[in-house]
C-alpha cells in the first residue's frame, strides 16, 4: 500500500491509500487518467533533505514572474489552459499539452483562462537523467510544448506514477522520469541554448539575478558584468520591476525561501544562508517586512494549511 500527502498549499491536504501497486498503476486506463484531470487526485511529492533532486506537484496555475534555476520542468496541464513564456515568446497550452523547460532558460507562466486551471509540475536536477544531462545543459526546444495529441498515453500513466510514487523511493521516480523525458526527446527540435530566449536588458537581468542572487551582489559588480552603466540599470529596475535593486535581490532571495520553507524539511538558518543572506537577523527582518510574519510561523502555516 502506498500512502501519500495530497494536496498542495492552496488546497486542503487529505490524506489518500491507493492499494494497487506500480504494475496495476501503470496499466491504468484513460479514463483513470482523467480522473487526474478532474481534479480529483491533487497531490504533492517532495523529496525532503535531498536537495530537491525531484519535486512533482499537482497544483492550481498561477502567474509566475520570468526567472530561470538550474533544472529540468515539465509541465502537463491538467485542466483549463496555460501560457508558457520562453524568452518574450508565448506558448498557449491546452489540457494534455506538455511543456518543456531546459535548466538555466528564462521562463513564466500566466494564466488567462477564467475558470479551473491546474497542471502537473515535475521539476528535476539534469544529473536526475544522467543519460540527457549534457544534452539538456547545452540545448533547448526550440518550441517547448507537445501537444496532446502527439503524447503517448504512457507518459500520462507515468506523470501519475511518479505523483503517486512513496517519498523514500526516489530511485523509482527517477526512473518514472527518464521514461518520460525519453519518450518526449524525440518530439522536440532541440536548438543550442544560445537561440533561446532574448538577448535584451531585461532578460539579461532577470537571467543575471536568477544566476547569482545566492552570492553577495551590489549594483555596481552588476552593471559591470552586464557591460552597461549602473544608473542605467537602476533606472531599469525602478521602470520595468518598480523597484530598486535590493527589493529585486530581496525578492528573488525571499521566492527560494518561501519555496524551501514550504517544500523541504531544511533548516532555517541552512535555509537563510543558501537564500543569499548574510545572516538569520536580517532574513527574519526582510522576511517579514514583506509577509508581515516571521519564516517559522510561515511554515507552521503552510503545515497546518496543508493538514486541514
């Protein structure tokens, strides 16, 4: 019997028994996955003190602002539709559709569909699919999206095996995820890295702080590494982000807390120091100048958000 933690933070979390093994689960039917599309299975999988080697969730859409990270997200929507934003191109996704994103490549999501919108995130370290990690750190899609009526019913069995796989069998997920990624490979014209996305400023930037905000960071060691003036990146920050430099930093620092908070088990204070901060004081006070609540009482919501 597998037993796993449903829902996500924006859901109630229940708790579910499925008693039919890996075997049967994979020879589900279509119908079964429908199901899944419904909504009637919101689960999250999270793989707590290894670094977030795998995390699959089953969530709400949401708008999420460009940023980039160092690993591999497939996307599935669920229900309704989704917008993926490569670069400054739009991709429209419908239910079924399967969005790739390579690591280090500037995406975001919108949602402009009124009504129930959910997808299916699986987010991976490349060296999860060791066989592809070379490939993925040096190519792209150079369009992301299979649509559904190119995937095979397989994947979606296996996208479902891998949310209902037990937290301690990170092993099988791994291999639930190469049979995925290969049976995808193929679908996508892959491109060198360099073609995807945008060259601009903005970019550049949103690219610059997703890459560097763990490290100590000034405005100054920006500009210059980015070959423009640092008035002309601040007045950049205040009209395209409407704000300055360090609310960005902050911001982007605070992102990967929260998502650490909410998916790991980590500590705190190993929390505060891999966010880019200098110290636990300062975290505590910016963390809560902008929740108006302190990062251990956002877990003990999340927690009791998640069990209610």
């Amino acid at each position: 019997m597998t037993k796993i933690l449903s829902g996500y933070t924006s859901f109630p979390y229940l708790q579910v028994d499925y008693k039919m093994g890996v075997k049967e689960l994979l020879a589900k039917s279509k119908e079964d996955i429908d199901k899944c599309c419904k909504g009637e299975y919101f689960m999250q999988l999270k793989y707590v003190d290894t670094k977030e080697e795998i995390i699959a969730i089953n969530r709400k859409s949401k708008h999420i602002e460009p940023h980039l990270h160092n690993a591999l997200e497939i996307v599935c929507v669920t229900s309704g539709t989704l917008e993926l934003g490569v670069g400054q191109e739009l991709y429209h996704m419908e239910k079924g559709d399967i969005g790739f994103v390579f690591p280090n490549v500037i995406h975001h999501y919108q949602v402009l569909t009124p009504g129930v919108n959910t997808v299916t995130y699986l987010i991976a370290s490349p060296f999860t699919i060791a066989k592809f990690a070379d490939i993925m750190q040096s190519m792209a899609p150079e369009y992301p999206i299979i649509t559904a009526k190119k995937v095979e019913s397989e994947v979606y069995r296996v996208i479902n095996a891998i949310l209902e796989t037990e937290q301690s069998d990170i092993t099988v997920a791994q291999a639930y995820l190469q049979i995925v990624f290969a049976r995808c490979i193929g679908k996508l014209n892959l491109v060198e890295k360099s073609h995807v996305g945008s060259k601009d400023l903005i970019y550049q930037t949103v690219s610059y702080i997703s890459a560097n905000f763990k490290k100590k960071l000034s405005l100054e060691e920006m500009a210059k590494d980015l070959g423009v003036s640092k008035y002309a990146l601040s007045r950049l920050f205040s009209k395209i982000f409407h704000r300055n430099f360090n609310q960005y930093l902050n911001d982007a620092r605070l992102n990967y807390a929260c998502h650490r908070l909410e998916n790991t088990s980590d500590s705190i204070t190993n929390i505060c120091l891999d966010s880019g901060f200098e110290s636990q004081r300062t975290f505590n006070r910016v963390f809560k100048e902008r929740y108006k609540i302190s990062p251990s009482d956002y877990r003990s919501t999340c927690v009791k958000d998640m069990q209610s």
